[in-house]
C-alpha cells in the first residue's frame, strides 16, 4: 500500500512540474514564482 501512495506522491509531484513548466516567464512572475521555484512548489502540492 505505502508503494502505490509512494507512486501516487510521485505523479502529482511531476504533473506538477509539467504544468508550471508550459507556462511562460511572464506568467510565471504573474504568480510570483520563478523557474527555480517550481520543485518547492511541486513539493507543497502533495
């Protein structure tokens, strides 16, 4: 069971990242987030 909630923790992380890393630069400051932000970002996700 702790390997599928481990997977599951995982794909939310990356889909995260995916997403916030389409947008652009200026939509990124839009939100107050830098390129360098986005796995911190991921992280508080979960």
């Amino acid at each position: 069971m702790n390997l599928i909630r481990s997977y599951a923790s995982w794909r939310k992380y990356r889909e995260t990242c995916v997403e916030l890393n389409r947008l652009s630069e200026r939509e990124l400051s839009d939100i107050g987030m830098s390129r360098g932000d986005i796995p911190f970002a991921a992280r508080r996700a979960l």
